[in-house]
C-alpha cells in the first residue's frame, strides 16, 4: 500500500490511519487559538501570583524597617509603624484576593476574572488612600503594576481568554 498524502499539510500517512480531524486550516487555526489562550490565562495567574508576592515582601521589608522594642516603649506609635499598619492591613488582603483569583483561573471558576479586576480596584485604592496620607515611597510602583494589570486585564484578547467555556451543543437525532 502507498501512503496518502494527508491533504492539509502535505505530509504522508499511512493508509490504515484516519485523517487528522485538526488537520488543515480550521484545525489548526483553532488549536492556536487555544493555545494562545491557555498562555494568557498562565501569564494572568503569574502575574497575579507576582503582584502578591510582591505585596507580601513590601510588607514585610517595610515591618524590619520599624525598631518595634522602641515602639513598645513610646506612648504614641511613630509614622513609620502606622504606616506599616496601614500598609499590612490593607496589602494583606488585597495579596490574599490576587492569590484567590490566581487560583480561581487556574480551575477555570468563572469569577476569576472579577476577584482579579476586584483586587486591582482595592490595591489602587488603597495606594491613592496612601498617597495622600502617609506619603510612602512604595506607593508608586504598586500604582504601576495595579494600572498596568488592569489595561492587560480588560484587553480584549484576555478578556475571551479567561472567558469560562461554553459547553458544545449536543447533536440532535431528528426525532
């Protein structure tokens, strides 16, 4: 027996096999685009899985700066602890929530998407509540990346990528 061409790609296949149902132009073009969309949901959940730990570290950089035995012994708590407090406070949550929507679109849960836009509305509210508070100095990189992650959240590429699945119509008998 001769191998057949396979028509889509020209390769040759053997004869017992059966054409490949993602061969050719639709299947193929619909296979990239499913694979595009998986990389954009993966770089989502990364870059939500980076945003908190970068919460987390600021936090936590921020609290070793405060010498907490001289603020045990001070009647008032010094700009810097409240700053912290506030910062802890306000941050925690905000890391906790990018990590629930992180994991949200990883299982693909449909309100992935809103926990992430969710916890990018309350990280740059809480860095303009900062801003014209307390004046920290780390108030403006997290403005960035929560700006940032927004205009990447509501593309529309990522928008239909971290869209859940519509489940295929099930054939009808005719009867």
């Amino acid at each position: 027996m001769k191998p057949q061409a396979d028509g889509a790609d020209g390769h040759a296949r053997p004869p017992w096999h059966p054409p490949d149902p993602l061969a050719g132009a639709q299947g193929d073009t619909q296979a990239r685009s499913d694979m595009r969309k998986r990389h954009r949901r993966i770089a989502t959940i990364l870059l939500l899985l980076l945003e908190a730990a970068g919460l987390i570290a600021t936090v936590v950089v921020l609290g070793q700066s405060v010498d907490w035995t001289l603020e045990e012994q001070r009647s008032e708590p010094s700009v810097l602890a409240t700053d912290w407090v506030f910062l802890a406070g306000t941050g925690v949550p905000v890391a906790i929530l990018a990590v629930l929507a992180a994991v949200a679109l990883t299982l693909r849960f449909s309100p992935g998407w809103t926990l992430a836009m969710l916890a990018q509305g309350l990280l740059l509210f809480n860095c303009l509540v900062t801003y014209f508070g307390q004046r920290l100095d780390v108030v403006y990189p997290l403005m960035v990346v929560g700006i940032l992650l927004v205009l990447y959240l509501n593309s529309y590429a990522v928008r239909t990528a971290l869209q859940p699945q519509q489940p295929a119509p099930e054939p009808r008998d005719g009867a």
